[in-house]
C-alpha cells in the first residue's frame, strides 16, 4: 500500500471504532443468525494467514545456506519440522471448528488439511526463481514474526479486556459492555475472548498476498487485484463473526487495526535497507 492508503484505511478504521461504540449492541442484535454463510467463513477464514506462515518455513527451509554441510541439514530439519508443525496446527484448527459446528467430520480429515497445506506451500515455493531467493527470504521472516506477534498480542489483549461473547450472553442489554471496558476475569475463559477478534486478526493476514509480487513473477502487474482480494477477504470475516454472536463490530474492527499496525511495524524493519523503506506493499 501507498503512504495515503495507509493513511486512509487508518483514519478508517477509526471512525468505525468511534461509531461501533454507540452501535455495537444493535449491530449484533440485527446480525446475530448463525447462517451458513458464517459458519463456513468461521471454519475457512483464518487459512489464508495459517498458509503464509507454512509458506515462509518452507520457503526458508529451500533458501537456506548450503555453505556448510552440517549447518545446511541442521537447518533444514529445523523448517521442515516447523513447516509440518505450523501444517498440522492448521488441519487441527480447521478440525476444531468444524467439530464445534457438530458437523459429524472424522477426526483424519485434520491429517488431509494438513497435507494439503504443506503441499501448496512447497508446490508455490518452487515456483519461486532462483534470483528472488533473497526477496523471498524477506517475505519469510515477515510472514513468521507477523503470525507470532498477531498470535501473542491477540491471546495478551483477549486475556485483559475478558469482554463477554454476544452468543454466551443471557441478556444482552444487561450483560453488554463497550469495548473499552477492561472486565476483570479470574483466568482465560473463551466466553471471554470477544474483544479483539482473533479471526479478524488473522484475517488482515492474508495482506501477505500483497507482497507476493516481490518474489513471484505471476503475480507482478497484479497488485490492485490482491488488494481487492485481501479487502473483501477481511470484509467477509469481519461480518461473519459477528452473524456468528463471536464478536461485536468493535472487536472485529479493532482485530484488522490491531493486526494492520503489526504487520507495518514488521515489515518496516525487515524491508529497510539502506536507512530506507522498500516500497514492498
């Protein structure tokens, strides 16, 4: 994205925290249907982000250093091990949902995610040219320090603010805080975890696709079409979070900011050369 873009998603953003405070509870009241819809983009809508992150292992584990003969193996056990890990925790997340959705699927299924994940991951890190090893090198570690960092400060904030989900209230007009109220909660309980939303989060994630071009030579002279892409991906679950009684607009809208602000902060540094920003997104 460009300074202005930047600048104007910001101000955004925003606004939509200021008109969510007085409009929250409406908001859900009005949306709050639990459809197909939302819980399918419950079920698929952190993917993208858990992809990038199988992504980056693998694409560190193929541009690795083969100086040393020792080194080389050693690391490549190191991301091929943590590839499959980050792998399997998407086929085990994914399994989760549906399981909580009561949608009767066997336990294995996990494993087919799993693989299938780390198979685009390798299918598309071969696609990546030789000289564009080092750019993509930067794209690794962004995506990795990114998915850790949203995954701390989510679980952080979630812990803090313990604001009561939508769909685990009783009565809404008494149970209803805003966001800005920190709610004070002996331990981590899910019922708890409304504000900031975790999907939301990882859903600006998948703005990683908008440095694809980088390194990925089908993806050049495609950037507004992938900053189309990430902007309906995040709009659709952003509102299906709420249908599902998840989360509030608040928590949703704060989750993208959150998220946003993250990954600039990550990829000013891993993008600065020279004392300057690579214009990288």
């Amino acid at each position: 994205m460009k300074n202005k873009e930047r600048i104007a998603l910001l101000l955004i953003l925003i606004a939509l925290m200021t008109v969510f405070t007085f409009t929250d509870l409406a908001i859900s009241t009005a949306l709050y249907t639990k459809n197909l819809f939302a819980r399918i983009m419950e079920v698929v809508g952190e993917l993208p982000f858990t992809f990038f992150a199988v992504f980056a292992w693998v694409l560190l584990f193929r541009s690795r250093s083969k100086k040393s003969k020792a080194a080389s193996i050693l690391t490549g056990a190191l991301f091929g091990v943590l590839s499959a890990l980050f792998a399997a925790m998407g086929g085990f997340m994914t399994y989760n949902y549906l399981h909580e959705q009561n949608a009767g699927v066997p336990p294995w299924i996990a494993a087919v995610i799993a693989l299938a994940l780390l198979g685009a991951a390798i299918y598309a890190a071969r696609r990546v040219p030789g000289e564009k090893s080092r750019r993509a090198a930067k794209f690794a570690w962004t995506a990795i320090v990114y998915f850790i960092a949203v995954i701390v400060v989510m679980n952080v904030t979630k812990g803090v603010w313990s604001r009561l989900r939508m769909r685990e209230m009783t009565d809404p007009l008494v149970q209803f805080t805003r966001w800005y109220v920190i709610t004070p909660h002996s331990g981590f309980d899910n019922a708890y975890a409304s504000f900031p939303s975790g999907h939301a989060m990882n859903a600006a994630g998948s703005i990683l696709l908008c440095l694809l071009p980088t390194f990925l030579p089908g993806f050049a002279g495609k950037e507004r079409i992938l900053k189309g892409i990430v902007l309906l991906w995040v709009l659709a679950v952003c509102v299906s979070r709420v249908m599902m009684g998840a989360h509030f607009a608040s928590d949703v809208t704060m989750g993208v900011l959150l998220s946003l602000l993250l990954f600039e902060a990550i990829r000013g540094i891993v993008y600065r050369k020279g004392g300057k920003l690579e214009e990288a997104a």
